[in-house]
C-alpha cells in the first residue's frame, strides 16, 4: 500500500487495502535511511545534510524529498486524501467478482521536486509536489 492507502481505506476493495508494493516501500525505506544518516551528522557514504534521493524513471530524473511520513497535514496531502477516498469509493462501487484488476500501482509523494527530462536534459522543471506512479520507476541513487 502507500501512504494515503493506510490512513484513507474509506470503501476501498480489497485489492486496493490489500496491496503491497515493494517497488514503493524499497525506495520509501530508502529514503528513511539517508535521512537516518543526514540526522547523525556522519559523513558516511557521501551522505550529508544536502544529499537528496535521485529516481530514475523512464521519462527524467527526478530528485526532491520523499515524504515518507505519513502524518504529514498540508494543502496537497488534504487534496491526495480527497482524490484517493473518491478513487476507492469508485472502485468499490465498480469492482465485482468478474473485474479485472489492470495497473494496481502505488504513488510516491515527492516534494519540492525538481524533474530533468531526459529529452532535454538542459531542462529542469519545478513541482511543489509530483506524485509518480511506481511502475515508472526504473532505478534510484542518491547525492546532492
């Protein structure tokens, strides 16, 4: 599950409450470890207080904080609980036995997102926040 899954189950099917995705709680774990680091003002592995997490995915890099959090209470966390309760309601008033479950994916939260397409490298686009789709994810690293 991701982060607003935990919190908002509201009607959601049980594919959607039952939904583990390793490929989310890899690069979320990821993120609690260099923050763990950065906290103990170590300078091991070249990690120190700017060192942000890197996400490759198939259209740029994207780097910023993955919030993994999940009591954080902000503008864009209110409307991801909003948009997330309408998508399980959704799903619940249309899944039957006979429902085929096709991209049953997690999000991850990225904030103060910073995306450098690979098309035009030269390019660097801004996000307060980006939420990825974690099937996009090809790869993760980290650095400043």
């Amino acid at each position: 599950m991701n982060h607003t899954d935990h919190e908002h189950i509201g009607k959601a099917p049980d594919f959607v409450v039952n939904r583990l995705d390793v490929k989310y709680h890899t690069i979320a774990a990821f993120q609690t470890a260099i923050n763990r680091i950065k906290a103990t003002n170590a300078e091991t592995l070249s990690i120190g207080p700017d060192t942000k997490v890197h996400i490759l995915t198939n259209f740029g890099t994207v780097t910023g904080e993955i919030v993994v959090d999940h009591t954080i209470k902000e503008v864009v966390n209110v409307l991801e609980t909003v948009v997330v309760d309408s998508r399980n309601e959704e799903l619940a008033n249309l899944h039957t036995e006979k429902s085929i479950i096709v991209n049953n994916t997690a999000t991850l939260f990225v904030r103060n997102a910073h995306l450098k397409p690979y098309a035009n490298p030269k390019v660097t686009l801004e996000y307060p926040s980006l939420h990825i789709f974690v099937d996009q994810i090809v790869g993760f690293s980290w650095g400043h």
